[in-house]
C-alpha cells in the first residue's frame, strides 16, 4: 500500500501578488456615460436654445422704439411701466447709492445717477405714478410694517422710497389690496 502524500508536497511556492481572475468587461463603460450625459444635456438644454439664440440677436432702433410706442398705447399699466423702462435703458447711468436731499413730491436724483430703486420710480413715473410721494404716505401711516433696517425713527421722503425692501414691502401690501379689490369688483360684475 502507497503512503497518502501530504498537502505539504502539493504546495507550490509562490511569491508576488496573488493571481486574479481576468474581470468581465463593464456594460456601463465610459462610453454609455458618455452617451447618457449627452442626452441629458441635450434634454434639460433644449428649452434654453431660444433664450441663448435671443441674446446674441442685435435689436435695431426701430424695433426697440416700435416695442416702445407698442407698450406705451396698451390699457395695461404693466405695459407702461414696461415701456417706461425700456425707454431708460438707452440711457448711461452711473451707480450712486448716496442721499440726496431732493423736492416732494416728485424728487429725483440727477438723471445721470442712481441705483436700481430709481429706475423703477422713473418707470413709474412715466405713468404718472409717484412712487416717492405714494410709500412715503404709506409709511407715515404704518411706519412699523416697514423694515427697521436703517436706525431710521421716522419717515424720510428723501431716502425711503430708494430703499429696495421699502419698495417690496410696499408694492406688496399694494398687490394684495388690488388683487384683493379686482377680485371683489370681478365677482359684483358676474352677479
């Protein structure tokens, strides 16, 4: 009878790195990622082209002028006000934040001066709306609904209605009054 050999002899020394199995071939390679993000991209795009395209076209005088005497003759005051900031962007403005002492109502800071606020109340102004003189009447009445943000202690006609959250508390107590009014005048007219 043969002796049974030991797993001694059957050990096969080796040195190095232990031999892996060979790995299958990923079917989400980078190619797939590739192709997927491309889609994607090409989805979520899309609906920009028109905007981007936008941009880049040159607008003539004419057509802004036109734009312009469109928006001016509509019903809607939006549209007016709109035609009334259009008609300020050909306009150089340099940025000035700095108080001026300024008539009321219907003070303004140079027209070669102002920040973003004043725009606005140019735009506004262009259809007969006084915004200076409608939130500083707005804020002797309810000067604590406003922001406190300034370490003003009353009302100032000069400044107030420059400041833009002055502005946005203002236009949007106003908002809802008149949505509030038009829904109520909308629904006395289908009785």
């Amino acid at each position: 009878m043969a002796r049974p050999r030991t797993r001694f002899h059957d050990t096969i020394e080796y040195i190095g790195a232990r031999p892996q199995k060979p790995k299958r071939r990923n079917f989400f390679g980078g190619w797939v990622i590739i192709l997927i993000a491309v889609a994607a991209g090409y989805w979520f795009g899309k609906p920009l082209m028109p905007f981007l395209k936008a941009s880049e076209a040159e607008v003539s005088a004419e057509q802004t002028n036109s734009l312009i005497a469109t928006l001016k003759n509509s019903k809607k005051i939006g549209d007016r006000v709109a035609a009334g900031a259009l008609g300020l962007a050909g306009s150089s403005v340099a940025y000035d934040p700095a108080y001026y002492k300024m008539t009321y109502p219907g003070g303004d800071v140079p027209v070669n001066k102002g920040v973003a606020a004043d725009v606005v109340i140019r735009a506004f102004r262009n259809v007969n709306i006084d915004l200076q003189a409608l939130v500083h009447e707005d804020m002797v009445e309810n000067f604590r609904r406003y922001p406190q943000l300034w370490g003003a202690t009353e009302p100032d006609p000069n400044i107030d209605h420059r400041r833009v959250p002055n502005l946005q508390r203002f236009l949007n107590v106003k908002a809802r009054f008149w949505n509030h009014r038009a829904t109520r005048e909308i629904t006395f007219l289908e009785m």
